[in-house]
C-alpha cells in the first residue's frame, strides 16, 4: 500500500537524506530533488558495499594468519563469500562462447601433441 507524501514529509527526507536546508529544498524542481534522492541512495550503497568489502579482506588475513596451519589458504576475497551484489555481477558464457573456448583448447592441445610426436 502505497502511502501518500505531503510536502513537509518530502521536505524532511530532503533535510535528513540530503542535508540540504529547507530553503534549498523548496528552490529545488521535483526532478532535481528526484535525482538528489536517487545520488543519495546510491551512495549510501557503495558505503554500505564497501564496509563489507573491508570486513572481508581482514577476515580472510585473519583466517590466512592463524597460529595452526589453515587446511585451505583463502588467496582471494572472492573466495571467502560471494555478496549478493557480487553474484548478480556473474555473467554466463553462450553456448557459441563455450564451444569456441573447447574448440580452442582442443587445438592447442592437439598442437602440443603434434609436437611431442615428432
């Protein structure tokens, strides 16, 4: 359901989110306070995204500088967990991308094997 916003509620988000003064909220066109809105979001993203981002690299020294030997040394921060912004960048071959990458190992291997032949 959808909640109705009147103009002193935008103008709070505008003053907390923004923090722009109230006179430069009513100067603003909807347009520009929609873009303002949209930059402050995404900023508090990237903020959020790195915060992570930092967590992880000091667990994965934190798991690599243990008095007992790991049983598996972690050598990227990938590999400790995916984040789920991280998994929506994976991106998946085609099957023409995948046929050419075999078909190109497949020759170079069978260039290898000529070689050693001969």
């Amino acid at each position: 359901m959808l909640q109705e916003l009147s103009f002193d509620k935008l103008c709070g988000i505008a003053i907390a989110t923004l923090g722009i003064s109230v006179s430069a909220f009513y100067e603003m066109t909807p347009i520009e306070f929609s873009y303002a809105i949209a930059e402050a979001k995404e900023a508090e993203k990237i903020k959020i995204r790195t915060a992570y981002e930092i967590q992880r690299h000091a667990l994965r020294h934190q798991w690599n500088m243990r008095r007992e030997r790991p049983k598996r040394h972690i050598d990227r921060d990938k590999d400790v967990e995916l984040f789920p912004w991280e998994a929506e960048e994976v991106v998946g071959q085609t099957v023409e991308e995948q046929k050419q990458i075999l078909l190109g190992i497949a020759a170079a291997s069978n260039k290898k094997r000529k070689k050693r032949k001969s």
